[in-house]
C-alpha cells in the first residue's frame, strides 16, 4: 500500500524534473543565435519601435558611452556584479550589468572617453567601443536599485528633461549562462526520462509481482464482509480505562494537545501583548513623545537602544546599502548619520526636501549590529573609531508613528511572525493528537464492557509480548497504542491504534516498502471490515527485525486460523478492497 504511494510520488519527481530539464533547454535558439552572431542589435530594435520599450529577450548592444558605475555588488569584501549607467544611440539611458571583469574594465574605459568627450577633451566618444551580447529586461522603477539609479543620475545632471531615462536592466550574465543552462537542462531531462522509465517499469513489475509471502488459500465458509458496531460511546469507553497502559497513553495524547493549546495562547500574546502595551503607553502619556533630537550630540550618552528620536534633514538621503528588507541611507546635514526608511517614507522626505527645503525624519534609535557595521565600515573604507565619529552611535529607523514605547512596529510584526509560524505548527500537531485521541476512543468503543476488562487484564498478565512503536500481543487480542516512529507512515492515523480480537482480523499481509528493488522497510499490516488496513509494525529490514516481524505473523495466524494471509488478487476480491 505504502510502496504505490511512493511510487506515485517518484513518478510526479520525474515529471517536475522532465519539466525543469525542458524549460531550461527552451533557450537553445538563443544560444544558436548567441554562437552565430545573430541576436537582434537592441539599438537597432529601439529604433524599429520608434524608440519605445521593446519586449524582454536577448539582443545584442554596442555600447561606446557609459556615464557611471552607480552600484555594485559584493560577496563578501569582493564586488562580483557592476552596474553601469550606459548611453544609447538614441539618446537614453539604461542600466548594464556585468559580473565579468574584462568587460568591467572594457566600461570604465569607456566611462573615460565619455567624460573625456563631454569635458571637451576628445573630439569624439572612444573609438573602440564594446559590443556585447545581453538580456535585457524590465526594472520597478521604485525598487532599491532603481532609486540608487536615479539618485546616480541626478548627481550627475542627468534628468527626464535632457535625457529619456529608460528603467531596463541590460545583463549580460543570464547570456553567460546560456550554454551551462541549456547543458544542466538536458542532463535533468535525460536523467528525468531514465527515471520515469525505470519507475513505470517497476511499477509494471510490481504489479505483476505483488507482495505475497505466508500465503494460505481463501476459506470457502467465512464471511469477510459484515462490519462491526459500536457497543458503547466514546464517553463510556473514556470512562471505563483504569490506570492501565491504555489510560496512560490516551492521557499522554491530551496532555500533548492541551500543551499545544497553551503554547498557541502564549504565541498569540506575546505579540499581542506588545501591542496592548503600546496602546497602554500611547494613553498614559496623551500622545505626547519626547524625542531626542539627533543634532544633539552633547546628549548621546543620555539616550538608547529605541528611545524615541528625530531629524530634520536640509538635503534628499543618498541609499549605500540594502539588507534584509531594510534601506539604509547617508543623511548629511552638520553631521552625518544613516538612517533606515522603506521606498515610501524615502519618497515622502525626497519630496517634501526639494519641494520645501527641509523634511522631520521620526522614529527610533537602533544600534548597528556587528554584521550591519562591518558593511557599513566596508562601504566608507574606515574603521570603528572612524565610524562612530562620523556617523555617531546609533541609526535612525524611521517610523513615524513610534510612541517611545520600546516596541516598535517592525519588531512586533516580526515577533508576530515568528510566532504565528510557531503557532502553526503547534497547531497542526494540537489537532493531529486530538483527532488521534478521538480516533482511539471510537476503536475501543467496538468492545463491550466484559471484553475491554478482559484485554485490559490481558494486557498487564506476564505473558503479553510486547513490541516496538507499543504493538502488545495477549492472550486474545492485538493492542496497538500511540507512537512515533520514522519507519511508520504517521500522517495516516488510522495506523495510530488499534483496540481489536485476533478473530476480528480478516486479512493479513507483509506491508514491505522497497527502494530500487531493494526491500528496505518490512512491516506487517492487518485488515478490517470496520478499520480498515492498519500498519501495526513497520521496521528497517535486517535479519533481527525480520525475525521479530515473522514472528508477530506467526502468532496471528495461529490465534485466527480463518484469517486470510498475503497480498493477492485473490484475497483483494475476497475482502472487497
């Protein structure tokens, strides 16, 4: 049964890898193209459009003026991607990224010429300019690398009114990848396909060859088909467990879920509880905040980690670093400070600095991490002492409606999450114990009063075998209590317990789970009318577990003599199943 769910899923594998092995050779034309000479020149394009945005693709560029490198990209100390402000034959700009040395060097050559040209030192831009295959696609235009974009060019002069600043990428490194792209693409493909053959023709196989082992011919006389009723209700079979093993391991299932129903509680309070301490803070001090003015640095040492603060800034903040979904920026005005703001609070200042001349920068203190300071050191080219003199000890993290009241916005939404993620799972493991506890309720619901007493008598006798994940065999019946286990399939839990007779049992199978026709799992699964098939042993295959497997078998099969035994078509049209 196992095995057929896992041959399902290895088949939907081969097919996503099918897929992913196609879609990365769909670029083979290009790669044609690339290695003939043939892509389409972007200039070319443009002008063929009327100088409109064209469609994302591939193309060739040439490139003989380039105004700046306006950002690159590190790992590590190491810059390994350069962004280039390039100037196209119909006199708009673009951005062209690179993580190729030679053409990096191929650009700032060319950067040269240009400004050489346009400080009148040249008669003409470079005389050797670079043509490069690229991929040319769409940038959001209030992304972090297009507002360092568009600050670069501001600098230098470069405004929608003297030139048509164009927001696309032109990259020449998906070109790069082309040739390894299409290669890895048809390596999954080809190891995709292998696997999809070798699968369907051991799922073939196996249907020709279905489990079997201890196999008995059907009883002509027994009766397989009649199910069995519940004698008394979940409540009343709660009630009748004494403090046996059976009461104990239902107890322990309870306990587990009301654990996960305290634990969720405490999830949800904590970030609610911050929120309610704000409010509190918020109504207790009328609204008014006390806000240390960041020009002050005579009081510095008076102040921190999230007190309230604020900086009325004279000029527009200049971005050098993103991390993490935070946007830092240089703010000089006396002195020089970072300050962390999203795209929208850096368009609101940006605004309101060249539209009035000023804008109020509010929020709260944080002090760099270790990681944050060293890019940030990385980035200016001095040390910690040097750092903390000029760009002083704390950041500015913009919120404007912090209240002062230590837990700002932005930790309680990430305290909300990492919780709620948290409450989630204790969620999911709250109601699978609870579903559980029930389900085991309704088993022992099927025996009466004298039969529960007399498996609950059994149970606690010398002579009771027991086995791993809490399978008991007695005198006269199977008892099959909660665990867990890595070898067991636990998501079905119909195979969490079982409450039945050996002569309630209508079939019995191995359950052995195989891996490239290789047995690496053996187990036993029992059958009923009522139940269904359960999985009552499951176990890595080695000589002492098989043993062990064997011999659960046996004695079931001597307990139930009419009990049908192997996986067959025979026994499947038998039991209905």
């Amino acid at each position: 049964m196992k095995t057929k769910s896992n041959r399902f899923l290895q088949l939907i594998g081969c097919i996503v890898m099918l897929a992913v092995g196609f879609f990365l050779m769909s670029d083979i034309d290009t790669l044609i193209s690339k290695n003939n000479g043939s892509l389409e020149d972007y200039n070319a394009a443009l002008s063929i459009n009327n100088n409109e945005d064209i469609e994302d693709g591939y193309y060739q560029v040439t490139i003989d003026a380039v105004f700046t490198c306006f950002a690159t990209e590190s790992s590590g100390s190491t810059p390994s991607s350069w962004y280039y402000a390039v100037w196209l034959d119909d006199d708009s700009i673009a951005i062209l990224t690179t993580d190729d040395k030679e053409t990096v060097k191929e650009l700032d050559r060319i950067c040269d010429d240009t400004w050489a040209y346009l400080n009148y030192e040249a008669d003409s831009f470079t005389l050797e300019p670079c043509t490069l295959d690229i991929s040319a696609s769409e940038l959001i235009k209030d992304s972090e690398l297009g507002i360092m974009y568009k600050q670069s060019l501001e600098k230098l002069g470069i405004t929608d009114d003297n030139f048509r600043i164009r927001y696309s990428t032109l990259s020449t490194k998906p070109v790069d990848d082309l040739l390894s792209n299409v290669i890895i693409g048809a390596v999954i493909f080809l190891i995709g396909l292998v696997c999809t053959i070798v699968i369907l023709s051991m799922i073939m196989k196996e249907r020709e060859n279905k489990l079997s082992g201890f196999d008995t011919p059907v009883m002509a006389d027994a009766d397989y088909s009649q199910p069995m009723t519940p004698l008394v209700t979940k409540s009343e079979a709660r009630k009748r467990m004494t403090d046996s093993i059976i009461r104990k391991s239902y107890n322990s299932m309870i306990k587990k879920a009301a654990f996960c129903l305290v634990a969720i509680i405490v999830c949800i309070a904590i970030p609610g509880g911050m929120l309610i301490y704000n409010q509190h803070y918020s109504a207790i001090t009328n609204g008014s905040v006390n806000r240390f003015d960041m020009t002050n640095t005579d009081g510095i040492d008076n102040v921190k980690n999230n007190d309230a603060a604020e900086l009325v800034i004279t000029k527009s903040p200049s971005m050098i670093y993103s991390y993490n979904d935070n946007n830092y920026y240089l703010v000089e005005n006396e002195h020089s400070f970072i300050a962390i703001m999203d795209n929208e609070q850096y368009t609101e200042a940006d605004t309101s600095v060249k539209n009035t001349g000023s804008y109020k920068l509010v929020g709260y203190l944080e002090a760099p991490s270790n990681e944050i300071k060293g890019k940030l050191k990385d980035y200016f080219a001095i040390n910690s002492d040097e750092y903390d003199a000029t760009y002083g000890k704390y950041m500015l993290h913009v919120q404007n409606d912090y209240n002062g009241s230590g837990f700002p916005i932005e930790k309680i939404e990430t305290t909300a999450i990492f919780f709620g993620i948290i409450a989630i799972f204790l969620l999911y493991f709250g109601i699978d114990y609870i579903v559980k506890s029930g389900l085991m309720l309704k088993k022992l619901s099927y025996l009466s009063d004298a039969s529960y007493a007399q498996m609950e008598k059994e149970l606690e006798a010398l002579g009771v075998r027991k086995y791993p994940q809490n399978l008991y065999l007695t005198e006269n019946y199977i008892v099959l209590l909660h665990s867990f286990s890595a070898y067991k399939d636990n998501s079905k839990k119909e195979n969490d317990s079982l409450f039945i007779n050996y002569h309630d049992i209508t079939w019995m199978y191995p359950s052995n789970m195989t891996q490239y026709g290789k047995t690496v799992n053996s187990g036993i699964t029992v059958y009923n009318k009522t139940f269904g098939a359960v999985s009552i042993l499951s176990l890595p295959t080695n000589d002492f577990n098989q043993n062990m497997i064997n011999e659960v078998y046996n004695i079931i099969s001597q307990k139930n003599p009419n009990i049908l035994l192997g996986y067959n078509d025979e026994n499947q049209k038998r039991i209905g199943a």
